[in-house]
C-alpha cells in the first residue's frame, strides 16, 4: 500500500527503473509540502487500520473458539498475557507461531488492502483523522518549519520552485509516512499517562 501510495503522489510507476528515478522534475515547495502532509495522514491512517485489522482478526479467530466444541486454540489471555496494551503498541508476541498451521487462521489473514476496501466513509475519516489537538498542532508546525508557511505562498510568484529527483521526493514521502505511523504511537504512548484533548 505504502508503494502504490509514493508511486501515485511521485507519478512514477511501482516497478521503475534506476534511470527514472534519478530523473530530474520541478516541484513547488507549497506543493511539496502538501504532499508532505498527504503522506503523514496516510502513515497514521495505515497504522490505525493495521492495528484495528489485527484486532478483528483476533477477535474473529476468539469467537470461532467460542463456537467450539473442543477446544484445541489458545484463550485471549494466552495469546494476550499482558492484555490490550500491548495489542495497541503492536506488540502482539507470536500469535501466529503458536497459531502455526491452522487453518482457520490462514482464512482470516487477509490483505490489509482489502480490509481497508470494506470500510464505510465514517470508519475511513475514523481511522483517517488525527485524535488530538496536540497531534493537529504538531504537524502543522513540523511542516510549516520544513516547508514554510502556507500564507505567505499563497501567490504563484512567492512560491518557489525546487529541482529534484524523483528519487529525493520518494525519500520525502516514505518520511512523512514514517512520521505519521510514528505519530499515531506516540499519541497512543502518551494517552496510557495523559488524556490528550480531543481533536
């Protein structure tokens, strides 16, 4: 998903060649920075949706275990010794191992991107929407120090254009995207000591 998204924002295809990607382009720095920002709200959305996956998919795989009559899989306490803490910090331990060659697994182990396609609008803004105000103020001041501010280039003449390879704003944007995983962590961290006003 992180691929298609840097080939859609970039305009180059997933599959390029060395060449092409040390090609030369012009961008402007406003519209780098909208990319910028695309690309945190992408990675932050990407984390929530894997997180809220990996949810369903434990919760699935409980409740075919309720269903059962012999009880041949692990209860969520095994699977999840330290409760949902550590299931929201992604650290989920080995589930999988010890799930190793189950079938039932294996049918509920589907592509991210799909599970994505099924959302509604509403889970899509849910997932997609920065939770604090703290989270909405600190990207908005990270780009505005690495990109300037959008005020005062407003104006096609303020703007300047910068000439870089499309390689350099690949870079760019798995950044942001890194950022924006790393972002929504840290909300999470922060939420376990301090309740963060809502955004």
């Amino acid at each position: 998903m992180i691929r298609e998204h840097v080939s859609t924002v970039i305009g180059l295809r997933v599959n390029s060649s060395v060449t092409d990607n040390w090609a030369m382009t012009k961008i402007t720095r406003q519209m780098l920075g909208r990319v910028y920002v695309a690309s945190i709200l992408y990675g932050y959305f990407l984390k929530s949706a894997s997180l809220r996956h990996r949810l369903d998919r434990i919760l699935a795989l409980e409740s075919q275990d309720l269903h059962l009559s012999h009880r041949t899989s692990l209860h969520y306490q095994e699977m999840c010794p330290n409760g949902m803490k550590n299931l929201l910090f992604g650290r989920i331990g080995n589930i999988q191992a010890k799930y190793k060659g189950s079938s039932r697994l294996e049918k509920t182990q589907g592509k991210l991107s799909c599970y994505v396609m099924g959302f509604d609008p509403d889970t899509l803004q849910r997932c997609a929407k920065l939770r604090s105000e703290v989270a909405v103020n600190l990207v908005k001041n990270h780009c505005c120090a690495l990109f300037g501010d959008d005020g005062t280039m407003s104006s096609p003449e303020n703007d300047e254009v910068i000439s870089t390879s499309y390689s350099s704003v690949k870079r760019v944007v798995l950044e942001a995207v890194a950022f924006g995983s790393f972002l929504w962590d840290t909300e999470e961290c922060i939420e376990t000591v301090y309740k963060l006003k809502e955004n």
